[in-house]
C-alpha cells in the first residue's frame, strides 16, 4: 500500500470518527419530512388536569370526546407544566422559550396596559414567519393590544380573537360568572372605567371587542356566538393554506374555561327554557369547546393529515375561586396548602396551578395510544416547533424551554433535568422562581395559597431550608420530606445548586427583557367612544 494512500485512508477513518462523535453528541438522527410540518398548536384557558376524560377515565364523564380520540391516536404527556400559573406569563413564556425573569413578563397586562410583551423579545410567529410559514391566531392575545404589541405586529399574518380575558370587558349578554357580571350599560354617552365590579372579577364599562387584525369588529361581543365564529376562522385559515401549498402555525387560544361559556339555547326552545344549572355550566363548556377541538382535528385531517402536528395542552390551572365554574386539579391537590388556608391552583406553584392536560397529535409520526412521563413545560413548545421547521433561534439570547422532539417522535423519555415554577400572585415577588422541580422531588422555596372558593388566601411562608415533597409517593403534597433524611439531604444539596446557578445566569444575561406595565384609559380598545361602552353601533 502506498504511504500516500494509507495517510489519506487514515485521514478518512479520523473524519468518519468526529463525524460519529459530532452525531453522537447531538442525540440521535431525526428523520425530517420532506417538506415543512403544519404546526397547530391550542391552549385552553384555566383548564385543570383533571377536566379531560383521558386523564380521569374512572368518572366516564365524556365531555372531551374529541380531545379523548386524538390522546388515543397520539401522545398523552402526564408530567407537563404551564410557564406560569396564569395568563400573560404564561403566553410570553410559551411564545418565547423563556422565562418570564428573562422576557419580563412577570404578570397580566390589563384593559388600560399601554405596552406588553417587550418589542426586544423574539417570538416563535415570528421565526417561522421569516422562514416561510403563513401565520395565524385565533383567540385570546392577552400580551398588549396597542400599536406594536397587537398580534398582527408580533409574527402573525392575521389574527381573529379578543385581546385579552373574556370578563375583562362587558356584554350584552355575559357569561357564567362569580360574582355574575353585569351586561353592559346600553344608555348614556360613553364613560371609559378600568374599575372592577363588586369582588374585582368584572369590568363593567368597556365592551368587550373582537379584534380582526388590527380592527375592532364587533364591540360589545356576543360570547354566545363565538365558538361557532372561530370554528369558521380555524376551518378557512387551514383550508386556505392547502391551497397555497404554504406551511402554517395555527395559533388557537381557547378562554371557554376562564369564564364558562355554555351553549346556547336552540332557537326553538321554548320561552320557559333555562340554561344548563349550575352544575352543569362547566361541563357544557368542556363539551363546547372539545368540540371546536374536533372540528379543527377534523378540517386538517381531511386537508394535510400526516404532516400536521397538533399540540393541545393549558395555560395554568383551574380558578378555585369561581366555585361550580372552576375545574379539576384531578389529584394534585397541593393538602399542605389547603390545610393551612387558601386555594392551591391557579396563580400558585402548587402542581394544580400548573400541571396541565397535554397531547400531541401527528399521524404517522408520533406513535398512537401513547403516554409520556417525561417532565416538560409549555417553553418547550417554542424550540420543539423550530427543530421541526429546521429553524435556527437567534443566538443572542439563552432560552429555558427544550427540544422535546425525540420525546415525540422516538419515544425519548428524558424531559426537563430540572424545572422552575415562577411565582404568579400567591405569594413573593411576581416571577420569583420559588419552586423547583427536580426528577419525583419538587422544593418550595416560598409557599403561598390563592383565593380559593368562598375563603381567604393562605398566608405567605418562607422555607429555609425548602419544603420538599415526593411526588412519585405524594401526588397531592401534603407531607414533606423530613429534613434530616439521606434522601432530603441529597436532593436539598443538589436543588440549591441549581437555583444559585439560574439566578446568577439570569442576573448575567443581557438579553433580558423588561415589561411596562403602565395603565392608561385611552389605551383601552374603543371603536367609538360616542356611543356607550364603545359599540361599534349603537342599539337599534
């Protein structure tokens, strides 16, 4: 052999050697599509774990029929999480990858927020918008409303939804609520107030306004027709796309939930009729919007069924406060908190703020009948859906969320090695990452309950050293480890690491972002002030 010819053979073994160590590092090969995936991704408001037949099969309640089929022809994750544990935080997390100590949205924006989401922020519509994707949103924004914060600004090339919650602004005709909210004032010259109701729950003033791109369409709203118009919407935006041939991201976020809407009556139900009774008002809502979930998961089978993802999961858990309109926690009923006062769902870090019903859907490549264990947060969405596209995130910013497409696509099941619960209004500093959670252990660092139905908050409490329960052994955490275990010790050293170390990154990191949060009345949406509560006509 010649001695030049052995040199380059030698050359090529230590090539194809890199080569394997450079795979090898990456994690295994993911076969890509031949062209770009359909991404759909729905959020549903204030959705508990336990409100989805698939999560709580013993109650054969059958009010997601829908979501049930596609969990049966899809994956079931079980150990996912909101970014937060209520609305702003948890959108910006999710339409950024990072937490809101990073993309400064710590909590909500309101009727009268001048700003919302930083400008400074990137947001996942956007990246695949310049990547060739055609971009929708369907739904409640909640991530500022004015000028340059509105959606159409922010990545999407149309939008169709409310700006924000669905009892933050009066109808003639409102929703389920507690306290009820009052229709909105039909008489008189148009006063803007940004001052809540009776028990703070409802803006009484400023209609409420359906927003077509950057055009209030329709102001007060009918809450009673909107199902059916963003059925319409989600069916044209879909079919629409096929026709192009152009690759899309769906957008949907749902806010049945929030403020319970149930169906209305059919037009010949007699006058003596009533509405389903308390009870039943949640459940009818559930059903409701299962069914917009089914007309979606059906228009895209029928248009691209094998290269569209569809991705439902919630952005926080139940309201407690809002009584027989409020969801289910399932078992993650957070008894360390309950049992010393104040509710432990929404807007807390205990599992039932923010453990929330998820599945992924993509025939022919997420295997069916599946169920993941793995540990992942709605900040995973925004890298997961990147990967799919081949797109590259800007490298000038560190993000929290992870890649979970093998988790998807191979059957993976390592999540998150450690995740962080921020705090969302229970208790500390808006965005403090309070809880930590680390394979079956979760560390409090800082406990605190909500208001829950008919009672007060739970009072604030420091842990020093934290709080730490098993979930594997305590789903409803009600009793912590003892501190002087083997095992407490161990967890607790490894916990404090991590924390020191994110904090110290974040505190380093100079893509950080800041929110204004400034409130003014004129920023509130207004189609015409002449008339009262803004309508867009006035009643006739």
């Amino acid at each position: 052999m010649e001695p030049g010819f052995s040199l380059l053979l030698l050359s090529g073994m230590l090539l194809c050697g890199l080569l394997l160590h450079t795979v090898s590092q990456h994690g295994p090969h993911v076969d890509k599509p031949n062209k770009k995936p359909n991404f759909i991704v729905i959020l549903a408001d204030d959705i508990g774990w336990g409100d989805l037949d698939f999560n709580q099969p013993d109650r054969k309640a059958n009010n997601t029929p829908y979501l049930n089929l596609m969990a049966e022809q899809g994956l079931r994750l079980t150990d996912f999480h909101s970014p937060a544990s209520t609305c702003s935080p948890s959108r910006a997390a999710i339409l950024t990858g990072r937490y809101g100590l990073r993309n400064g949205v710590t909590h909500n924006f309101a009727v009268g927020s001048v700003a919302g989401l930083p400008l400074s922020e990137v947001t996942l519509p956007q990246l695949l918008q310049k990547a060739g994707y055609y971009t929708a949103m369907i739904g409640k924004w909640h991530l500022g409303h004015n000028g340059p914060y509105s959606p159409t600004n922010r990545g999407f090339d149309y939008y169709f939804g409310i700006p924000y919650s669905n009892d933050m602004g009066c109808t003639d005709i409102p929703g389920y609520n507690l306290p009820q909210c009052p229709p909105c004032d039909s008489s008189g010259p148009q006063v803007i107030r940004l001052k809540r109701g009776v028990h703070g729950e409802c803006y009484s003033k400023v209609g409420l306004p359906l927003i077509e791109n950057s055009s209030i369409v329709e102001q007060p709203l009918d809450l009673w027709t909107l199902t059916e118009q963003y059925k319409s919407a989600a069916t044209r935006i879909i079919r629409n796309a096929r026709e192009r041939g152009q690759p899309y991201l769906l957008y949907i976020a749902l806010a049945h939930m929030h403020v319970p809407l149930a169906p209305p009556l059919p037009p010949d139900t007699s006058a003596t009729a009533s509405r389903p009774d308390d009870g039943k008002v949640y459940a009818a809502s559930l059903r409701e919007m299962d069914d917009l979930v089914g007309v979606v998961k059906s228009t895209s089978d029928d248009t691209d069924k094998d290269n569209t993802l569809i991705w439902f999961t919630g952005d926080n858990g139940p309201w407690e406060q809002k009584c027989q309109y409020a969801g289910s926690v399932g078992p993650f009923k957070g008894k360390w908190q309950t049992s010393r006062g104040g509710g432990s769902a929404k807007r807390t870090t205990w599992e039932g703020g923010h453990r929330v019903p998820t599945v992924a859907y993509w025939p022919g490549r997420i295997s069916a009948n599946t169920t993941s264990s793995a540990l992942l947060s709605g900040m995973d969405i925004f890298p997961t859906l990147l990967s799919l596209a081949g797109v590259t995130p800007p490298s000038d910013r560190r993000y929290d969320g992870i890649d979970a497409t093998n988790i998807f696509l191979h059957g993976e099941r390592s999540g998150h090695e450690v995740l962080f619960h921020p705090n969302s209004g229970a208790a500390g500093t808006f965005g403090d990452l309070e809880t930590v959670r680390t394979g079956k252990h979760k560390a409090f660092y800082i406990t605190g309950g909500a208001e829950p139905c008919g009672g007060a908050t739970g009072r604030q409490q420091l842990h020093n050293p934290p709080l730490i329960f098993d979930l594997e052994r305590d789903q409803t955490e009600e009793t912590p480890l003892e501190v002087q275990t083997p095992e407490y010790q161990a967890v607790q050293e490894k916990i404090a690491r991590w924390r020191e170390e994110l904090l110290w990154d974040i505190a380093t990191d100079k893509s950080v972002s800041t929110a204004d949060y400034t409130t003014d009345k004129s920023a509130a949406p207004c189609c015409d002030p002449r008339h009262a509560v803004c309508r867009c006509h006035p009643l006739g």
